[in-house]
C-alpha cells in the first residue's frame, strides 16, 4: 500500500504521512467504540427474552479494550503505517447499579464498580483519551461522581476532531427522573415532571423512566454548537446514549424530546453526518435528511464466547464500522 514517492500528495491538499494520502489511502482519522457495559456483581437476569450478563460484562470490557490497544499499536493488515486510534467513545451506562436498593452497601458497591471500569479503561489505552456519555444506569451513582470518574468536563460537551470534524457530546438523562438533580430546585428536574405530564404513556411509547431528553438549556447550547461547527466549515459526529431516529430503535427507547432535537439536527443536515447512540443493546440504524444514526450493540448482552465493539473509521466521503463481536459493520456513505 506504500507508495514509492511523493506524487500521489495531490499537492499538498491534504495532510500526508510517508506519502499515503490521509482520506483515500488511510482513514482522516479512526477511534474506539463501545457502550452499555453495565457492570455490577448480580447475577445474570433475562430482559426482553436477552440475558443480561453482568458479571461478565468487565471481562469483556478488559477483552474489548486490549484489542483496540493492539490496534492502535500495530499495523493492521494491508497497511505499512500504525495509525493510533484518536480516542474511545463511551455511550453510556458503564455501570448498572442495583436497582432501588438505596443502603450505604449498594452505594458503596456502585462507586467500586466506577472505580473498576474508569480505572481499566484508563490504564489499558494510557495514551489514548476517552469521551463518555452518560446514560441512565450511570446515574446509579451521582452525578458529581460520575464526571470526576470518568474525567468529563461535563455532562454535555463538544471536542475538537482531526480533519476538520467535531465531536458533540449530548446528555440524554439531563431532563429525567434519574438526573440526580433535586426534584424541587432544579430546572431540569422541573422540565422532566412537566414532559411527562404531557405526554401520558398510553400515547407516547418512550414516556418511560429509563428514557430521558435535552433540558431547555442544553438544546439552545446545542444550537449554538452547530452553528458554530456550520459557520467553521466543521462536520460533526453526535453522541448521546439515547437514540433519536425513530426506526433506529423501538420507540419506547427513543428520547424524550428526540423529535426537538432532531429538528435541530435535520436543519443543519449539511453539518451533522452521524448520530452514534446505545441504550437499545440489539442496536440498530435510521438515515434520515442524509444524516446516518446508528444505534450500537451493548457488550452487557453479547454472549458469554463473544463481544460486542467497534472501529469507527473516518474517511474523506465515508465512514466504515468495524464491528468486532456481535457488533455489526457499516459502510456509512456522506452525501
């Protein structure tokens, strides 16, 4: 795959390392993916018909991690370069929680089972950075916890990308009834009782309490986000634990307010090209205003010899998922 000079630079219009082109000969840039872990010492229980491997869930996290590792450290077949992964995504719930237990041993359990993930994923990709996202089983532990842990500059955040891209972080469990913000004093929490009310369960599939969506606050500062990327001639990835395109996911997993948001999403179209999400652990995949939202599969249900993770790889006119495990690989072309 090497090229023999430096001809094929195409003139300096775009970066090059020992002549291959980044975005026709190697990806712009490429990084880790991987979501709904859920880990805690319970047994394993059946959701929906799936079993729910909890124990099992770190195993394979260590498994997941050491192999993006490998990657990111060797060259993988057909190329002559190591080309590290930019960083791993995280989709939510890293941990699971143990329910409506609310004694001092199950918060202490929590904050071990934190510990445990934020310190293997730290130790096994060292140089590598992480970007989390929150999901709702994260909130078994605070929220303040929470982004010291995970090293999150909050709980909703943007990240300047190679190439021109942008990574947009959003919090779907910021207006929720698991928020960990106070019921009577916080905006957020006050938005969530006022969604619900108007939008009874009997009609709204998704008004369930695992669900959640963007407070008022959050999608003006996602306005604001994408008009900046717009304005900077950005492209710009979206990750959020909940998914937001109807047909991506059953619609009792669908976010809140997900149809707001994808208005704002759908107007700057141009911009966006991916909408990565989790929470629904069969995953899934929607397009819509040529925007690409995949839903990922969660490592807490792949089987007990398998896994489920990814390698997003980025290119000038496309992305390629490379699914490891019961994950599923995709060709994801920009319009």
């Amino acid at each position: 795959m090497a090229l023999s000079n430096c001809a094929a630079q195409r003139n300096g219009e775009t970066a090059t390392t020992n002549c291959l082109v980044l975005g026709d000969d190697l990806p712009l840039f490429k990084f880790g993916l991987l979501t709904d872990i859920q880990h805690a010492d319970k047994d394993t229980v059946s959701f929906e018909g799936r079993p729910q491997r909890y124990r099992e869930s770190l195993g394979k996290l260590q498994a997941a991690l050491q192999h993006l590792s490998d990657i990111s450290q060797k060259p993988q077949p057909q190329q002559d370069l190591i080309q590290p992964l930019s960083f791993l995504l995280t989709l939510g719930d890293v941990i699971d929680g143990y329910g409506d237990d609310d004694s001092a041993s199950a918060a202490a359990k929590t904050s071990k089972d934190l510990k445990q993930v934020a310190g293997l994923i730290s130790s096994s990709l060292q140089d590598i950075p992480a970007r989390h996202v929150l999901g709702n089983h994260c909130l078994a532990a605070p929220r303040s916890q929470l982004l010291e842990a995970l090293a999150m500059p909050g709980s909703y955040y943007s990240v300047q990308l190679p190439a021109k891209w942008k990574l947009i972080v959003l919090d779907t469990t910021d207006m929720s009834l698991h928020s960990g913000y106070p019921q009577q004093e916080s905006s957020q929490m006050q938005q969530a009782l006022q969604w619900l009310q108007a939008h009874p369960k009997e009609q709204h599939a998704n008004a369930e309490a695992w669900n959640g969506g963007l407070s008022a606050a959050q999608m003006t500062w996602l306005q604001l986000e994408l008009a900046e990327a717009a304005m900077a001639d950005q492209r710009v990835i979206v990750a959020c634990h909940h998914p937001l395109a109807p047909g991506s996911a059953p619609e009792q997993y669908l976010a809140w307010n997900y149809e707001a948001v994808l208005q704002l999403l759908e107007q700057r179209a141009g911009t966006v090209r991916m909408v990565f999400s989790g929470h629904y652990h069969p995953g899934g995949y929607a397009q819509r205003a040529g925007i690409h939202f995949v839903v990922f599969e969660g490592i807490l249900e792949a089987p007990l010899d398998s896994n489920a993770y990814a390698v997003v790889e980025v290119w000038r006119n496309k992305a390629l998922i490379r699914a490891y495990g019961v994950g599923s690989s995709r060709e994801l072309l920009f319009e």
